[in-house]
C-alpha cells in the first residue's frame, strides 16, 4: 500500500496500480455504505420486537384480571426504576471514567515536560472537570431512585 500511495501522490506515477487502488477505494467505501445501514436497520427491528413483545405481556396481565392489572402496573414501575437507575450507574461511571483519563493526562503530560512547566499539564483538567461534573450531577442532581 506505501508503493502505492508513493506512486500515485509522490514518485513516478504507475497506472498499472490504479486499478488496485480504485477497487480498494471503492470497496472500502461500499463495505461502509452498506455495513452501517444494515446494522442500524437489524437494531431498529430489535427494538421494535422487544416493545412488541412486552406491550402484548402487559395487555394480557391487564386482561386477565384486576390483580394482574396491578401486577401490570407494578412490573411498569420496577422497570421504569431500573432503567433509571441504569442511566444514573452510567453517568456516574462516565464520570470516573473522565477523571481518570483527566488525572492520567495531567501525570502523563508532566511527565513530557513539554512546552512551559505547569502548563501543558492543565489540559488534563479538563476531561477531569468534566467527570467531576458528571459525578456531581449523578449523585446530587438527578431525581432520587425510590
């Protein structure tokens, strides 16, 4: 692929390894035009099939009788909680995560001695801020999780 690349953008330019490289190209291309698509379609279907699945358990625990419309209605609220509870799990190991990588970059980049001492090495504050953020935001400001 280097000789390729050098001859078509550097050195003498060989036509016989156009060929090559235009399949390649266009191979690459068609691969992701049609990879993507597909994989978002076949999620989509996914989906589609779990809120089919369980808006049809539902209706038959609520058909049944007025125990299973509460026990319908309980089933709802666990999984409403889960699912909150799921999405504040998330943010808050987001967060770790980014003050992780911010306190890395920071002993990393001092590490480097790079440019002016004390200064390279602050950029690192800013993935940690934003973790402390995503912390902060997670524990204190989303609603509670009865």
């Amino acid at each position: 692929m280097a000789h390729l690349a050098m001859s078509f953008f550097g050195g003498e330019p060989s036509y016989t390894d156009l060929g090559l490289w235009a399949f390649l190209t266009i191979s690459a291309v068609a691969m992701f035009a049609v990879f993507l698509p597909l994989v978002a379609w076949i999620g989509s279907r996914q989906k589609e099939r779990e809120a089919f699945y369980k808006a049809e358990t539902f209706r038959r625990l609520a058909e049944s009788s007025s125990e299973g419309a509460k026990m319908a209605i309980e089933l709802l609220r666990e999984q409403s909680r889960l699912e909150r509870l799921k999405h504040r799990q998330g943010v808050l190991l987001g967060g770790m995560i980014n003050i992780g990588v911010g306190a890395a970059l920071v002993i990393f980049l001092t590490a480097l001695k790079v440019g002016q001492p004390g200064a390279t090495n602050l950029c690192g504050l800013i993935p940690g801020f934003i973790g402390v953020a995503m912390v902060v935001y997670a524990l204190y400001m989303t609603p509670p999780v009865e």
